[in-house]
C-alpha cells in the first residue's frame, strides 16, 4: 500500500519553512501543473493535490492542527477557504492572484497624495558660428503655465485651503481587498475626484479656476557654453511649467541651431577652410589673409604646394566642451584653379615654362584647326 505524501513533500519544502517559502513553491508548481497550461492527464490531480496542500499550510490554524495530529485532524478542513474548490478557475485566475495589486492602475497612483509634475517646455533658439563656439549670455522669452499670484499656486481661493478629499480619506489611492488563493491581496488605483492628489479644493481660486497655474509671460537668461553644435540642448531644471496645484515643475530644455559660417565648415571641434591658389601661387609660394576664428590672418604658403595639400593650424579649432581649455585645428584645404581661358602672353609665358621643362603640350589653335577640318 503506497504511503500518503504529506503536505510538506507535495510542495518540496521543509516542515519548518516560512510562510514566503511556502507561497514560492506553490507558485512555481502551480505554473507547471495548472491544467490550463498542462495537458498531461495528471495534471488536473495533481494541481488539485498541490492547492490542498498550500490552503492547509499557509493558514498559521489549520498547520498548527496538521503538525500536531495530520490530516485526520483536519476533517474536512483540508481543503476549506479555496478559492478554487473543487472546480479551481482558470490560470488567468491564477495570474491574477500572484500579481493583483501590481498592474497600472497600482503603479500609477500618485501615493500619499504625491501632486503631478508639469510640462516640460523645449525652447528653439538661434545663434551665430562665432557665439557658439565663444559662448554667450542669452535672454529668452516665452510664454508658460506658472504659479498663480492669486492663490500662490494652491488653487483655492484666498481665505479658503483645499481639505482632505472625502472619496480616499487624503491617501490619493482607492484600496480593495479580495481573497485568492494566496490569501488576501490588495488592488490599489488611482483615486478618480483628487487625481491622486489626496487633497480637493471647494472654493476655487477665480483666476486659476483651482488649478493653481495661469498663463504667463517669463523672461529667462541662458549661458551657452563655448562649443555648442548644432541640435545640442541645454537643460535648466525647474523651469518648465509648474504642476496643478502646487506640483513641482518640469524642465525647460534649449535646442540651440547654428547658423553656418559664410566660409568656414565645422566638424565637431574641427574647423575646415578651402584655400584657392592659382598655378603660380602653388609652384612659387605665396602670402595671403585667410578667415579664422579669431578674424584674418596671413597664412604662408610654401613653394611647390601640391593640390589636396591640408595645412593643419594645431589648436585653432572650437573649444571642446567637455574638455576645458583645449581645442580642436583649423585645415586649410588647398586646392589648385587651373585657368580656363588664356590671354595669348599668358599661353605665350606656359609654352616656355613648357619648353624650358621638356613637356609636350599642344601648339596654339591646334584644337580650332582639328574643329575646322572637321566641320
């Protein structure tokens, strides 16, 4: 005759393990035999074994009697207070036992009356290429929900204050118990007439009409940091608009744009510039002003340049933001104009350049005789 297991063993657990020990284990064997989820023929049986022994053992009075004199004790304690019985709901019930309490509407509320948190606010603001990589101070305008004067951000109306809502008792949160078959489980959901806030004003203030905020105009002033590129934002805590009645306020977040340099090109901190040379200047040398960030300076450029040579000026970049007191370089790209047209000295003055150097080149009106002979 097979020896009756007992309740300690059904779960795998130990005779003096904890309450928490005991709701584990239920909870792991009960997704893994619930017949919902398990097709296998034991299941139903074996699902039914596993939630007797857990209604016996996480009741602290029924446990006591098992431990004592065992299941004949218990009569036909064994399986009272299921909320299952003999026909045990579904696994959805089942879910909903092991997290009821946890879902949105739990996390959502505003616990303790906690007041909403306002908007934040992104301003679009426009500089020029020598301010962003300077800095600069600049004042901002823009028109935001803040505190009202009148009632100081409260809402109710002067020589009144908001009482406790009746609804949730000032909690902010609606709490219901229901008992499952992990025993007693709370739900708590946002409380619908104080939106969480635990609070209710019955005399509204006539300029904010409760809501503690009305239209305004602010005037601000933003530090731009030398080296801000285009689309960096600046984030100034606190000053965004203000939460409904007395909440805290959101941030203000500065989108800064760049408008372009007229000659120089940016690449981070890296500052580009395309320097033209004629022939002459290339293979002689030359002196010329070149755009920095500083302003003008004379640039030399050595004889025998060749095309596609970068001059690299160390240190002549935009700041790096994150790295104060240094730089990135200025690259003056040179590139070589080769002309087009000639004057008949000109082409006289690269024919003997030509000559003197050994090259062939093509003798003047050779290209208009061949067009000729072909028309």
């Amino acid at each position: 005759m097979a020896t009756e297991r007992s309740y300690y063993e059904i779960l795998g657990v130990e005779r003096g393990a904890s309450d928490a020990e005991i709701k584990r284990a239920f909870r792991k064997l009960a997704q893994q035999w619930h017949p919902d989820v398990n097709a296998d023929a034991e299941a139903v049986g074996r699902f039914k074994e596993i939630n007797e022994a857990y209604q016996v053992l996480s009741d602290p009075k029924r446990r006591q009697i098992y431990d004592m004199v065992g299941r004949a004790g218990l009569g036909d304690m064994s399986g009272a207070g299921s909320p299952f019985g003999e026909g045990f709901g579904g696994f959805g019930d089942l879910f909903d036992a092991f997290f009821a309490g946890m879902g949105g509407n739990a996390a959502g509320a505003r616990r303790g009356g906690r007041r909403a948190a306002g908007s934040d606010l992104r301003y679009d603001l426009r500089i020029s290429f020598d301010e962003a990589v300077r800095g600069v101070d600049k004042e901002i305008e823009f028109d935001l929900l803040d505190r009202c004067v009148t009632c100081a951000g409260s809402g109710a109306a002067p020589g009144s204050n908001a009482v406790p809502c009746a609804t949730c008792g000032g909690r902010g949160e609606i709490r219901s118990v229901r008992q499952t078959l992990l025993g007693q489980m709370v739900n708590v959901t946002l409380c619908t007439r104080c939106n969480g806030e635990g609070r209710v004003v019955d005399t509204p203030c006539h300029d904010c009409k409760g809501d503690g905020r009305t239209s305004q105009h602010k005037k601000l002033r933003v530090t731009i940091p030398a080296g801000i590129d285009e689309g960096h934002q600046i984030r100034l805590s606190g000053e965004g608009e203000v939460g409904p009645r007395g909440g805290p306020a959101g941030n203000l977040y500065v989108a800064v744009h760049v408008t372009p340099h007229p000659v120089l090109r940016r690449d981070g901190t890296e500052v580009f510039y395309d320097l033209q040379l004629s022939i002459a200047q290339a293979a002689l040398g030359t002196r010329l002003r070149i755009p920095t960030i500083e302003g003008d300076e004379d640039l030399e450029v050595r004889p025998g340049t060749q095309p596609a040579t970068e001059i690299r000026l160390r240190g002549r970049g935009v700041p790096h933001l994150r790295r104060p007191g240094t730089r990135g370089d200025l690259h003056v790209m040179i590139h070589v104009n080769v002309p087009t047209r000639l004057s008949r000295r000109q082409r006289q003055l690269l024919e003997e350049l030509a000559a003197e150097s050994g090259e062939i080149v093509l003798p003047a009106g050779f290209l208009d005789r061949v067009k000729d002979a072909l028309d």
